[in-house]
C-alpha cells in the first residue's frame, strides 16, 4: 500500500486520481495485516485498488466527476466496494473518469483530462487512455494500483482497457450489484474490474459479483470461482468470427490483429467459424437513443435541491435551470437533450421505440448464433488505438465511432472481456475483444488468457 501511495504521488500528471485517500489506505492496509495474522484475510487481503468515481464510497466524496455533486460525500457504500473492503481490499483513492460515464476519452471530467501512460514511439504527444473508465485504465496501466473498478454502458470498461494493455471484462447484464453506482443508463450499465492480467481480472471478479436485494436486476446465481477459468483447455470450442464487424476501410493493423487472435485460438485447440450478426450496422444509433433516453431520466434527480451543487434564482425553475446550467458539462447536457427529444409525445414512437425494437433485433442475433452451437465471439475491441487529447474534442459523431464494437454488448446485456494482443506501427496497444454467453464469463477468462 505504501509503494502505491507513493506511485500515485509521483504520477500525478495522468491525473488519473481524483482523490487521494492515503489515511484510510493505511488504516485498511493494517486492518488487513490483522485479519492475516487471525487467518481471516480473504482472498483479496491487503491488495490495493483504485475506484471509479461512480461507485460510492462511504464518507468519501464521490462526484461521478460532474461538478453538480460537487463535494457530495454518500453516507452509504455502494454493494460492489462493500463486496470488496470485506473481501480484505484496499482503497487507494478514487479514480477520475468521463462526467458521468459519459465519453470515450476521459475528456468531459470535471477534473480535466486522464493522460494515457502509452506513448506513440519517438512522440511525446499525450495521448488519451479512453473512456469513460480512463482514470481506472491509466492508473493499472502505470502501476498505480492492483487494480480498479469500472462501469461499462457502452465498451467503458473494454476500450480502456484496449488504449492501455490492460485486462477489463464486462460481465453480464444483472452479474453485478448496480446499487450504490451512479446511474448513467440504467439498462446498460454494469460494474467490472481493470486489472494487469486476465487472472487478476478474474480473482477482482469473483469479490465484485452476485445477488444484491437492494438491486432487483441482479440475478440470484452462484458467483463461481472464475480463477479456476485459467489455464483451463479451449479445445474443441467454437469461435464464431462476425462478418459484419469487417468494417469498409479498417486499417490492416487491427485487420492482422484479429487474424493473429483467431489463429492464437486455433493453435490453442479451437475452432474457428464465419457467423452473421446481421443487425450490427444499427447498434450505435440505436444506443445513443436508448442511453441518452435512460441517462435524461436518470439525470433528473439533480436538482440543485437533493444533492451537490445549488446555484440560488428567483424562483425554483430559475434555481434548477442555473444549477443545471453550471453543474453540467456540455456533453451532459447533450445527452440530456437527445433523451428528452426521443422520449417527447410526438417522436416517442419514431425514435425511442424504434431503437428499443432495434434492440431486441440484435439481441436475437447474438441468440440465434449461440443456438448454433458457438461458444464465443472474437471481435476487435476498438477501430484504432488510443488517440490524442483534444484530437477529436470537435465532432461527437467521431467520438460515438469509437463504440462501434462494444455497445452490441451491452444492447445484448452480454458479457465481453477485451485483453492486450498486440501494438500498432507506432508501438501503441490493441487489444481484442471476446463476448460471451449469457453468466459465461467463465469462458471469456479462458479464451482471453490464451490470447493475453
Ligand atoms: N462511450 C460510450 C458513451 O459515451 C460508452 C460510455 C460508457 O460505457 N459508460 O455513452
């Protein structure tokens, strides 16, 4: 815990800590010494993590990174961090991400920009971690913590981790407790961990999950021992390659990287399959409907009367208006106003209806290509690795882009994992993505590690 505390101190130009809290690491790195010495440690004793400023930690600010919460602190602990601290794990501090999760590049964060610890070769241009997670990607990445929690609703935990070769899974929809996180979109949304390997990924996994009665969309499975995944024979499993996913104009590098990762599993016993996921082309503008629905819904609560920020007027409408004026960020307060206008009476059924029947369409795609026997999917995690901050602030279509082959995921509320497999021309990571069945993150954790 001392090492990581003073990593983070000398690292902090990626700002990728918003908060640092070493006096409480501390106390939780000797609390941990003392369950050792009673041989009560529980498996993730001592290891020090950084968490997503989405996820509430008792006592301790957390601001989803908008300045609307401002200096909220929760007199709650969401279940995901509580599954951990009683699993033995440390906190570090909390971890800068995009203003509500919203972004692909750590950009719109109140707190600024997240610096990816990957440098182009020969540059010493800055280069963006991803998103929405960025804080939580950087910081595993240079070695500021074990690992990190992360929220994915549309590739936030997979792209971040592919900009930076890190290990993140987003495990199926309903895995993990959603109590106690931000809301973003509420039927997207899930929690997962960035780790440095699949294995650790994997052990973080097993603490994060399970039933919580606080949420009604967790499942009430048995959380299993996903470590034991590792090193586990993928002999003789199908590995379905989408066709629809060979995007006109993807650059040979990730053409190659999906070929290396294809012919990884072949080596390794299994094998490989064309498959058809026929409604793909429609996944990213039906989720930038349905999550910037969800996210206008959500978002209502911040009223400059129940938490955070308040900016005074002469009347309450006046009150709200400045409040949201000054508490939200301009990526924010578009998602909020796209929301608004596919929920309104007149384009309800153009729009928001449309996209939800879209979503069953691609959903179906996925479950007719799992009844024909396939085990997994690989695809590439992202269309390019990480890019320059500032270097695609102008156009938020360019940045949506960036979503293309996570948000079917979490549309499908499938599991997907993305693992480090390879460097581009100018020795940045790639990373590939695997998705899988329904509650078969088991699976991700064997495939993924074969590739890793
Ligand atoms: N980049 C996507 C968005 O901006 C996904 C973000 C996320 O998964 N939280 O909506």
């Amino acid at each position: 815990t001392d090492a990581h505390l003073k990593a983070i101190e000398d690292a902090r130009v990626l700002n990728a800590f918003v908060l640092e809290t070493p006096d409480q690491a501390r106390a939780m790195a000797r609390d941990a010494d003392a369950r050792i010495a009673r041989g009560e440690g529980g498996p993730l004793a001592g290891i020090p993590l950084g968490i997503k400023d989405l996820f509430a930690t008792k006592d301790v600010r957390t601001t989803a990174c908008s300045k609307i919460l401002g200096n909220f602190v929760p007199p709650y602990e969401s279940t995901v961090t509580s599954q951990l601290w009683r699993d033995g794990a440390v906190m570090l501090g909390k971890l800068n991400n995009d203003e509500f999760a919203m972004g692909s590049s750590n950009e719109t964060s109140c707190f600024g920009a997240v610096v990816n610890p990957w440098r182009r070769d020969g540059s010493d241009k800055q280069l963006v971690p991803g998103g929405s997670s960025g804080g939580s990607a950087s910081a595993v990445a240079a070695l500021l913590c074990m690992g990190a929690t992360a929220t994915d609703t549309g590739g936030s935990i997979r792209q971040p981790a592919a900009f930076t070769a890190t290990v993140g899974i987003k495990p199926t929809y309903g895995r993990c407790s959603r109590w106690g996180i931000v809301a973003f979109a509420s039927s997207l949304d899930q929690a997962g961990p960035i780790a440095r390997s699949t294995r650790d990924a994997a052990i973080l996994m097993r603490s994060m999950a399970g039933h919580d009665p606080k949420d009604t969309t967790s499942v009430n499975r048995e959380v299993p021992d996903y470590e034991a995944a590792i090193g586990k024979s993928v002999k003789g499993m199908k590995i379905g390659i989408p066709k629809e996913y060979r995007l006109d104009g993807m650059p040979g590098e990730i053409e190659k990287l999906w070929s290396d990762g294809a012919n990884w599993l072949k080596a390794a016993g299994a094998e490989l399959v064309e498959v058809s996921l026929p409604h793909t082309k429609y996944a990213l503008p039906a989720y930038y409907i349905v999550a910037p629905a969800e996210a206008s819904s959500n978002l209502a609560r911040y009223d400059g009367v129940r938490y955070g920020l308040r900016v005074p007027g002469r009347s309450i409408g006046e009150m709200y208006e400045n409040t949201r004026a000054r508490g939200f960020g301009a990526e924010v307060r578009r998602r909020v106003m796209i929301g608004t206008y596919v929920l309104s009476a007149g384009y309800y059924d153009a729009y928001y209806l449309r996209a939800q029947k879209v979503r069953t369409l691609i959903k179906k795609d996925f479950e007719d290509c799992f009844a024909k026997g396939v085990h997994a999917i690989l695809t590439p995690a992202t269309p390019s690795a990480a890019f320059g901050i500032g270097e695609k602030g102008a156009d938020p279509v360019e940045m949506y882009l960036n979503d293309i082959f996570t948000v079917t995921v979490n549309m499908a509320g499938l599991p997907g994992i993305a693992v480090p497999a390879g460097k581009d021309a100018q020795g940045l990571p790639l990373g590939l993505q695997l998705i899988g069945r329904p509650f078969d993150e088991e699976t991700l954790f064997s495939l993924g590690e074969v590739i890793e």
